[in-house]
C-alpha cells in the first residue's frame, strides 16, 4: 500500500484540520495516511524517510514566515529522496462575495530550499487562506464567514491533494513570488524581534481561575507560573492557542501595555542614547548594512524593554488601579471582540 505522511503544526486548528483533509484525500485514493503533530515529536528522533514515501508539511504563515518551531523542525529534519509537498495556511478573509488570500512572504521558499538542499523532490507548494486567527489585531471573524472560508478552501484543497496522491505537480505559491519577494525583508525583521516583543503582550486577567490549561496546552511551552499567574515567556511564539481556547476568556492582549512599552523602548531618552553614541563613535550611517546594524540594535533595545517591564507589569497586576487601566485598555476583554474558534454542528476540532 502507497504511504503518505504529514508533518503538522497548528496553533488554532486551521493547519490541523487542513492536513486532515488531506489525509482522507489520500485515503480515498488508497494511501495509507499518517498525521503527525510536530509539537508531540522529539525532531532527533526521526529517521531518514524511505524514498516511495510520499511527505508533506502543513503549518500557519506567522509574520510572513514559517513559525519557528517548524522552521527548527525542518532543519534537523533528516535528508531523503522522497517526494515532499508544502502548504502554508494564511489569513483569510472574505469581503462580500470576494475571498481574499493572506500573505505568504518567506514561508514556501524556504521550506522549498531547506528540501531541495536536504535531496528532496517538491512536488506541490500551495497556500491555504483559511480564516485568520491573529486576534490582537482584529477580532475574530464571524462565524458565516468562518464558515464560508472553510467550504471553499476545502474543495481547493481536495483539488490540490488529489494532484499530490496522483504523481503530478502543483507550484500555485510561486505566483505571489514578486510579493512574497517584497514583503522578505519584514519576515526576517519579525524572526528576530517582532516575535519576541509580542509574546509579551498576553496577560490573563483577574478573571483566571487558574485551571493551567493555558500553561499545559501550549504547544511550545511557553507559558510558566509567576507569582501563581501565567506568565508569557520568550519562548511564546503567539500561535494564540491560549487565548483561543481559555474557558474563561481571561487571556488578553494588553494593547495599553503594549503601547505604553513601545513608546519607552522608542522614547527620547533610548533612541538619543543610542543616536549619541553612534554620532560619539562615529559609525557610518549611510550604507544599507549600517541601516540593518542600526535596526537589529533599536530592536534589541525594544526586546530589553519588553523583558523588565513586562516582569514588572505583571506583578504591578496586583494593584486595582492599575488593573483597570490596563482592563481598559486591553481590546480583547470587549465582548465585541471575538475569539477564533472554527466550530460546526458536528465536529470541533
Ligand atoms: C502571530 C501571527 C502571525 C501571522 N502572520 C501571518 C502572515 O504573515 N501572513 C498571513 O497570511 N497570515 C498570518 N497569520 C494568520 C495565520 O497564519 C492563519 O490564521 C493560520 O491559518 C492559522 O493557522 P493555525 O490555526 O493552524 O494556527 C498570522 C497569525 C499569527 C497568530
């Protein structure tokens, strides 16, 4: 019997249930189908694929990239001669009867080059729109929309998995290729400090009962207890499976916070100390290597920000005062505000 295996990573469900369509795809067309969550694997331990295998690789697009836990995954991933396939979910949306598709900036390519260097075949490179889970930025879309988003990106993807379980090829990321292309340099700039300053924007409000679902659940375990709250580690890489699936809906966003945070690590007194000191050395300020030096400093001065005053935010918690202010200043704890769960009659995943 032919054999097919996916290699998942999912914050919210959306890659998960994209890799399950895929495997009932492949079954339907009699290949034995394996699901693997990359969260649940030791990445050492996995052994070389045998060459008939057929492998695919499924997880969401975070900051116009590949999540770093699968981006880790894949480099220790061992070489082969397989054939592998690549799908990045995005943010999707729909504007009337218009489905509109999410940017995929670095995420196919490089998955792409880390296979074609590790001796694999890429046989299949398609994104998936699916409905956006980024809900510090927005609430969550409403169901009808959800719903719709599903519908239509199944179909596709069927389409897309028969191609695969069939021998042929589907290179349908390529065509954003001048986008993607033009949006790379924000990728990297987020691999190397906007992940780390956002892990530190969720907080769980006074309404926690400390169930620790959030801490177990985390895929990357991210969250430990503080002072016998969750606290958000460096390590968060916000796929927002927390704040999604709190039962109390106490995990926010603190955007006051958040806000108050970046103005200070941006404020006069760190960006002249910086500016005083490249003008006292006398640093070159005019080449493009200069320019990227000069960003990667401003943002570790902003990680550093984020490090001490999120400690002392999140014991400041304690006083009422300062609770309610950062309660109302946190969008999220709005009932308006939805949370990113995709939910039918039937199934829930
Ligand atoms: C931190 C973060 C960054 C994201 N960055 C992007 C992005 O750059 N481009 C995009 O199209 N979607 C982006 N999204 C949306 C997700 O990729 C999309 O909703 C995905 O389907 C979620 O998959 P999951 O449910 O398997 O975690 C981002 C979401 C999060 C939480």
């Amino acid at each position: 019997m032919p054999t097919a295996r996916i290699y998942y990573f999912s914050g919210t469900g959306n890659s998960k249930r994209v890799s399950e369509w895929i495997r009932k795809t492949g079954e339907n067309k009699g290949f034995s189908v394996d699901c693997i969550d990359i969260s649940k694997t030791e990445r050492r331990n996995i052994s070389r694929p045998e060459d008939d295998v057929l492998i695919g690789f499924c997880s969401p697009t975070h900051g116009f990239n590949l999540p770093p836990i699968m981006m880790h995954f894949l480099l220790f991933f061992p070489r082969g001669k397989s054939k592998v396939f690549i799908v990045n979910t995005r943010a999707g949306m729909k504007l009337s009867k218009l489905f509109l598709p999410g940017l995929s900036g670095m995420a196919q390519y490089l998955y792409a080059i880390i296979f074609l260097l590790k001796g694999y075949k890429v046989v299949g490179m398609r994104p998936v729109d699916l409905p956006s889970n980024w809900i510090p930025l927005h609430p969550g879309l409403k169901t009808k929309v959800v719903d719709s988003l599903h519908e239509h990106w199944k179909l596709k993807t069927e389409r897309f998995a028969n191609k695969m379980f069939s021998g042929q090829r589907d290179y349908r990321a390529l065509y954003d290729l001048v986008q993607d292309l033009l949006i790379s340099p924000i990728a990297i700039l987020y691999y190397l400090i906007g992940r780390f300053v956002l892990a530190k924007s969720f907080y769980a409000d006074s309404s926690c009962n400390n169930c620790d679902l959030c801490i177990k659940e985390c895929p990357v375990k991210a969250i430990k207890k503080v002072d016998n709250r969750p606290f958000w580690t460096f390590r968060c890489e916000s796929c927002m499976h927390c704040m999604n699936n709190c039962p109390k809906r106490s995990i926010q966003t603190a955007h006051g916070y958040f806000i108050g945070a970046m103005f200070l690590s941006h404020s006069l007194l760190l960006v002249l100390f910086w500016k005083y000191i490249s003008r006292f050395l006398q640093l070159p300020s005019d080449n493009i290597l200069w320019d990227f030096a000069d960003t990667l400093i401003s943002g570790s001065i902003t990680i550093l920000t984020f490090l001490v005053t999120y400690r002392i935010f999140h014991y400041l918690l304690k006083v009422p005062v300062f609770r309610e202010i950062i309660r109302y200043t946190s969008f999220t704890r709005f009932l308006f505000w939805r949370r990113y769960k995709y939910r039918t009659g039937k199934q829930r995943i």
